[in-house]
C-alpha cells in the first residue's frame, strides 16, 4: 500500500472512531443513540440502547486498533 491509500484509511478509521465517540457521548447524556436507521430511547427500549452502547464501544476499540497497527506499520 502506497502513503497515500495508508493516510486515507487512517482518515477514515479516526472518523469512524470520531462518530462512535460522538454516538456514545450523546447517548449517555440525553438517554437516546442514534440506531440503524431511527433513535433508541433509554427509556423506550433499554436493552436495545445499551447493546447499540457496546457496540459503538466496541467499534471504537477496533477503530482504535486498527490505528496504532497500521501506525506501527508505517516505515521511517
């Protein structure tokens, strides 16, 4: 992979780590995550909120991880 490809993937796992940031910060505070295609209130569905909670968590470390490795991996 050339430096160019090796910046835009990082540009985008750090905007998909951004997004699952912003995702679970707003969830927390105002008790309502943003699903698949519509919001999830705490208080309508609490157990769908919290799986979509992990799961943004979850993509957030993965994102993250992806990011150090393909860090590590960039010469000089």
């Amino acid at each position: 992979m050339d430096r160019n490809k090796n910046n835009d993937i990082f540009v985008l796992m750090a905007a998909l780590a951004a997004m699952a940031i912003y995702n679970i910060a707003c969830g927390i505070k105002t008790g309502e995550v943003r699903g698949r295609s519509n919001w999830v209130a705490l208080a309508d569905d609490p157990t769908r909120f919290w799986n979509i909670v992990v799961g943004n968590s979850i993509v957030l470390v993965a994102s993250i991880a992806f990011l150090w490795v393909l860090n590590s991996r960039r010469p000089g």
